[in-house]
C-alpha cells in the first residue's frame, strides 16, 4: 500500500500525485500530523518535509527520491528514456527545476499579502527566473514533452510550477518574457491525460490559498 504524507498545495507532492495517476496505482495521502516540520511529523520523518512516502512502512522523503522509487518500483509505463545519456538528461532537468526554478517561484509566496510586498523584489525575482527559463529554453527541445513523446520524470515537477507562475504573476502583475518552445511545452504537458485532472485541481487550490492570504 502506498501511503504519502502530502498537502493539496504541495508542489512537490504535486509531482509525486502525477507519477501516480500515469501509473494508475492507487494511493492514500495523509495530511503531516501537526503539520509539516512538527515534531510529531518528525517523529515519523525526520527530514519534516512533504512530501514523503511511506510503502508498507518503509518511509522515504525528497520527491526526487520518492519518483525514482516508484519508477522502478512499477517500471510501466516507463518514465525515464531508454538511453543512458537521456535518462541522465532527464535526471538533470529536474534537478535544475528542484533547486534552480521551483525555489524563485516558491520565493513569491511571501510577496502575496499586499502589506509584505516589496516591487524591487518582485521585478528583481522576474529577471532571475526569466532567466532560468531562458537557459532551459536552450537546454531542451520539447517534442512535446521534456524526454521526447512520452510523460516522464522530468515533466512532473513543471506542472505545478507553472500553475505558480500563472498564479503569482496575475496577483503580484510582474512581467516575464516565456521562451516559446516552453509555452508550447506547457499546453503539451497539461493536456496530458495523467495531467489534466491534477493540474485543474492543483490552480484551484492555488486559487483559495492565495484567495485567504489576499483577505489576510
Ligand atoms: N526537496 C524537497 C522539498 C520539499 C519541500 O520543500 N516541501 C515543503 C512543502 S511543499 C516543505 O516540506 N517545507 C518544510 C520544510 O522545508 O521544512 C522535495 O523535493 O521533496
């Protein structure tokens, strides 16, 4: 039985629930007792972090970790490429999402509340992840999707990203030029039958969580 410790607005919990639906195993989520960084969700997992998994009592942090697990766990459909020199690609382009993209959108949450908002931040952030997007633009060439014409591990993390970024910029009106091939890229990837559904889900609950930080 999989079991993961997991939030609606996880974005990284958000990876692993679409690695699951493409694989179509059934799952539980269980939101961290007390919260995550608890002590009573250290308890079970020290890291305090969501999400983590937790597979007939083995329990695993890091998303990353987590979908690589999983992969091999149920190898089909597979989700990373057959070559060895793509599958790290692939590998590398969700570490750049993880520590380089994720992080700068993740860095305007703070920005929501109209009273916390500082307009240098918020331009000089645009310009950091114009530019990361601009050198992932030239790093990949969708065809639709990140490894070629198949979802793989590489897209999972993308989905929620994008969601945030639509979210923070129509709230926070900052402007960001997006390379072409990633707009195409992102119609692609949230088209996607195992996307779809999450995706719809994960902008709506985007939505209330900004909703109550915007009423305070
Ligand atoms: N590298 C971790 C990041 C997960 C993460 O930062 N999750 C947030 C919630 S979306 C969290 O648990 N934050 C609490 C903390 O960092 O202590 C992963 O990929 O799972």
């Amino acid at each position: 039985m999989l079991m993961l410790y997991d939030l609606p607005i996880s974005s990284y919990g958000c990876k692993i629930r679409i690695l699951l639906r493409h694989k179509a195993l059934p799952w539980t989520s269980i939101a961290p007792p007390d919260g995550y960084g608890s002590p009573a969700y250290c308890e079970l997992v020290p890291s305090g972090t969501i999400p983590a998994l937790n597979h007939d009592g083995f329990i695993l942090a890091e998303s990353e970790a987590i979908a690589e697990y999983i992969n091999e766990l149920v190898p089909d459909p597979v989700m990373l490429p057959e070559n060895i020199q793509d599958r790290a690609t692939a590998r590398a382009l969700s570490r750049l999402h993880d520590t380089r993209i994720e992080p700068l959108l993740r860095a305007y949450f703070s920005q929501i509340s109209p009273e916390h908002r500082d307009i240098g931040f918020i331009r000089e952030n645009a310009a950091l992840l114009e530019n990361r997007l601009t050198q992932l633009a030239k790093i990949v060439s969708p065809a639709p999707f990140m490894t070629g014409n198949e979802l793989s591990l590489a897209d999972c993390g993308f989905v929620s990203s994008f969601a945030i970024l639509h979210c923070v910029q129509a709230l926070l009106g900052f402007e960001l030029a997006m390379p072409q091939t990633l707009r195409n890229y992102e119609r692609a990837l949230c088209a996607h039958p195992s996307v779809r559904d999450e995706h719809a889900a994960y902008i709506r609950v985007l939505d209330d969580w900004a909703g109550a930080k915007l009423r305070g």
